[in-house]
C-alpha cells in the first residue's frame, strides 16, 4: 500500500517534477515506483487476484518482497518450476491487462 499511495501522491503533482523513474524490478521494466503505471498495477493485481490469488501472491513474495524463486516455492510449498511457469503467466497477463494491444514477450 506504500508504494500506491506515494504513486498516487506523485500522480497529483505537476509532472516532470525533474525525478528519475527507477524500474520496480529489472524483471517488471515497464512500472516504475512514482509513475501513474504502479496504480495501473494495482489494479491489474486486483484483477488477477480475483480470478487467481495464488499468481497474485506469486508477483507479491517475487517483486514486492524480492524473494528468490527458491525462496518463493518453498513459501508456496510448490516447486520452483510452477513457481517460474505460474511468473512467467502472471507477468505476461498482467503486462496485456496494463498494454491492451501490445503483444511483446515479456517472460
């Protein structure tokens, strides 16, 4: 929730307030912390938990938390295998659901 509110306390100031756009994480490239696309996110996680919670939290020890995938499937209690196939779903679902139109590979 910390990162929505300060995306969203950025969003209502003037723009191109001179700040450089830092990525979430090498692997999500195309949201970066400050930026109108982290509430796009937001919402798109919203979305994606409402049809598969599991994926959502995936995202969240992954990227949010920075768990390793090792890490990540033993908190799962899932191999690391599902772990990277149900990230490499979750990441592509969600880049669509913020890009309609755009088809890129982003896994």
């Amino acid at each position: 929730m910390i990162l929505i509110d300060h995306a969203r306390e950025i969003h209502t100031q003037m723009r191109g307030g001179g700040y450089d756009r830092v990525p979430l994480s090498e692997d999500l490239v195309w949201v970066n912390i400050g930026s109108p696309e982290l509430l796009d996110l937001n919402h798109a996680l919203d979305e994606l938990g409402a049809l598969d919670a599991g994926k959502v939290q995936l995202v969240e020890l992954r990227y949010f938390l920075g768990c390793t995938a090792e890490e990540t499937a033993d908190l799962m209690q899932v191999s690391k295998a599902t772990v990277d196939r149900d990230l490499r779903f979750a990441k592509s679902w969600l880049y669509r659901r913020m890009h309609p139109g755009i088809v890129e590979d982003v896994a």
